[in-house]
C-alpha cells in the first residue's frame, strides 16, 4: 500500500502533427480537454500531490483548468520527458511514490492504474508495458534471461533484432521518489534524439538491484497517444464504442452504436430507446422509457420518464417532466422548464420560459421569457415580443388559455385565466380572463382593385 502518492502528468508537448494552434493536451476527445480526461483520471487515485508539467501554448493551459488542487510546472525548453520531470522533481516529495502519466494518453483506466500501484513493493518501480502487433516507433522492453526487465531502449535507438520486439513501453511508470530523484541527475542525452530520456531511469534501477514489476494494461487502447487529427478521431471512436457497449450493458436499446455521441455524462432509466446520430453533451438524465428519435442534440438536460422526442430537436439547459411530447426540429434553449404532458412540436422555440401541465405549443412558435398556466393551447405562429431593444420583459398566459394563431404577445402583457385571443391579434394589453379579446381591423373588400403586372418588354 502507497502512503504517499504524488502524480505528475506530462503535457508539454507542442504536437506539430495537429498542425494546430491549440497546445495538444487542450483538443478535445468526448468533449472534454484530453489533458482533463487524465486529470480526472489521477484524480481517482487521491494522490497526496497533483502536478501538471506545460510548456507549448504558455498559460493558455493552466487557465484551462480553474483547479486548486493542480500544481503548475512550465517546462520553459521541451528537452525530453527526462528534463520535464527534472522541472517538477523540486516539488515532489522525498519519500512516496511519483506516478508519471502523460497528458496525451487520455484514454487510460483507473482499474489499470491501480493494478500497477499495487505492483510495487518497497523500492521497485512500476512499468506499464504492452504487446503491440506493430511496435513501430515505440520503445521496446529488453529482458534478460530469467525474464526480468533490464532496460528500454528507444526505437530510433535500437537495432534491427531489438526492433523486431513487440512489447514496448508506454511511459507510464511508478518511481520511488528518493531514488528517482538520484537518477534524474543522472540522465544524459548523448543519443539520437539530444534529449533526456525518463525511460533510462530503467536500467539505472536494475543497476542499483531495483526490482522493475512490469504489467499491462486491461486493453492495448488505453495506452495510445494521440499526435494527429486522424488519431484523435480514432480514439474519439474507441472511446464512444466502449460508452455505447456500457449503455447497451444496463439496458439501453441503441439502434446503432457506431451512431452515437456522449461528450460528458448520459445516465438512463430503464427502457430507454436512443435513434442514430444523437449527441449528448455536459450531463443528460433519462427517465424510464424516453425515447430519443434521430439526430438529435441534449445538453445539460433531464427528461422525464415516458417523453418522447422526435427528430433534429435541440435542447440544451432544460428541465422536461414527464410524458412530454417534444420535436420534430423543436429548439428549447437554457431556462427552459416543461412539466407533465407538455406538448411543444415542430419549429417551436422556447427560451427561459416555464409551461406547466398539459398545455401545448405544437406548431411554429417562438415563446421567450414566458410563464405559461395549466392546459394552455397556443396556436400557429404565435411569438412573444419579449426585447424592447434594450430590456427583456416578461409574458405571463394563465390557466386555460387560448392563443389563436398568428398571434403576438407584445411583453410585459398578462393573458388571463381562461381568456380566447383571436387569431392574427397583437396584444399589448392584459387581456382578462374570460373574454375574448381581438385585434383586428374590420375586413373590407375593395372593388376593381388589379394586381400589379410586369411591364412587357417592347417587341
């Protein structure tokens, strides 16, 4: 058992394959930062330090991540991943355990990083290795006769019969800290690269009698690295294969799980049905038996249970009661509260705006900054005029309502319990309860009258 855990993640790296702007460990994988997915990661191991080792993209990388508990180290000259630890060894511990991770690898288990901490015994080192069917441009482990690793040797490094090894180094080691700390001031950098390799520390720990405990990773996907757009996207599918097989584990029918998304946290009731091409972002709650048809976009949202929702609808900061029926191309924006039995259909939009029990918007409809009542029927067209051009104002329609088509809610207004607005009206006033409330000017014919014509062209 580790009394003391340090961890110090690697994530200095400028990645020039990514042909990119943005430092590498800052693009995403699953929406999140693929430094946050290994920070997350360390997290878990409740280590005693946290430290983050940057250098390409300067600041933008620490004020990426608002976290106290992260202790910051600029690696001024990327000199090998040797010197990045030789930068943070200043703020490590002298006794304990370092577990070095790489900003890079995001896709890496707790379970296997656990295995690996439990490997170690007094002063033996931890190495995670694995058996790659092609090794190309890894490290490769070098054992000796009894089987035990000896050494590691770089690929640009190594010759022809030890490139024809398939177990490689992934980097990520555990080192006790005081005898790290000597063979950090050891590392030189007379090889191919010019760099100071962390992989030597290896043989420096076999030559002082250090036990070198290799084990492997619960799959090979865990350990790869991402240096490219095309590798990124790679992993991107992995990772959302292995969110699609958990899904299908607890119950949830995915009509296709090559076809979806979740870039954050999706947690399901039991019966959830999910269409293709849908995407999940920040935290989605599902109620028992929602169904979520094609190509549709939740964030931040819960969705009550027995709600359906029909295609190409985007929801985001929303909260949906129960049996709602949502969509098709239906938008509910942040603020958005549903209760039961809520009916919002195809081309509607809502903003900030709470509907209680059983009222319904189904067609073509924009209601913003709004309160609506109990069984309210809005019809058609109908818009809240909630912008002044300076100020939002507010709509309130109360219980059993009817909203004829065409209408506009000129806010601050107030419609009435049971109140009948005629279509085509704009209301600028509370209209009462009760009543029916028009605005239309009288209907005139007007004898004669010609559509304007285009003028022929002269023969």
């Amino acid at each position: 058992m580790i009394s003391k855990l340090n961890i110090v993640i690697l994530a200095a790296g400028k990645g020039s394959r990514m042909h990119s702007d943005r430092p590498k460990v800052l693009h995403p994988l699953a929406g999140r930062p693929l430094l946050g997915h290994v920070i997350n990661a360390a997290r878990e191991l409740d280590p005693a330090k946290l430290l983050v080792v940057y250098g390409h993209g300067g600041e933008t990388v620490p004020q990426a991540f608002a976290d106290s508990d992260i202790t910051w180290v600029n690696q001024v000259q990327q000199l090998g991943t040797g010197h990045a630890l030789q930068q943070a060894a200043v703020e490590l511990d002298d006794a304990g355990v370092t577990l070095i991770l790489y900003g890079d690898v995001p896709l890496i288990s707790v379970s296997t990083l656990r295995n690996l901490l439990d490997s170690m015994n007094g002063d033996s080192v931890g190495l995670l290795t694995v058996s790659l069917p092609d090794p190309e441009g890894y490290g490769r482990i070098l054992r000796d006769a009894q089987g035990q690793v000896k050494s590691i040797v770089e690929h640009k490094d190594a010759n022809e019969a030890e490139r024809a090894i398939h177990e490689v180094n992934t980097g990520i080691m555990a080192l006790p800290n005081a005898k790290m700390k000597k063979w950090l001031s050891a590392l030189r950098n007379d090889n191919a690269q010019g760099e100071y390799y962390l992989t030597d520390v290896i043989a420096m720990a076999v030559v002082d009698g250090v036990r070198v405990n290799a084990r492997h990773p619960g799959h090979h996907w865990e350990v790869i690295g991402v240096n490219s757009a095309a590798q990124l996207a790679h992993l991107e599918r992995l990772h959302q294969h292995e969110v699609a097989t958990r899904l299908m584990e607890r119950g949830v029918r995915l009509m296709d799980p090559k076809r979806i998304d979740v870039r954050g946290e999706l947690v399901c009731g039991r019966d959830v049905s999910i269409d293709v091409n849908c995407v999940f972002e920040g935290k989605v709650v599902l109620g028992d038996n929602v169904t979520v048809a094609a190509n549709c976009v939740l964030r931040d949202v819960s969705v009550g249970e027995g709600t359906r929702i029909a295609p190409f609808s985007l929801i985001e900061e929303a909260r949906i009661g129960d049996n709602g029926r949502i969509g098709p191309f239906a938008r509910l924006r942040p603020g958005t509260e549903l209760a039961e039995d809520v009916h919002v259909g195809n081309f509607v939009e809502l903003k900030n705006s709470q509907v209680d029990r059983g009222s319904k918007i189904n067609h073509l409809s924009y209601i913003g900054d709004t309160t609506v009542g109990k069984n309210v029927n809005i019809g058609a067209g109908t818009i809240t005029c909630n912008y002044d051009g300076a100020y939002k104002h507010r709509t309130v329609i109360e219980d059993d309502a009817f909203i004829g088509s065409d209408t506009q809610l000129v806010a601050p207004v107030t419609v009435g319990k049971g109140a009948t607005i005629g279509a085509g009206a704009t209301i600028t006033r509370d209209a009462p309860a009760e009543q029916l409330t028009l605005s239309r000017a009288k209907q005139v014919t007007i004898p004669g009258w010609k559509r304007p014509q285009k003028n022929k062209p002269s023969p």
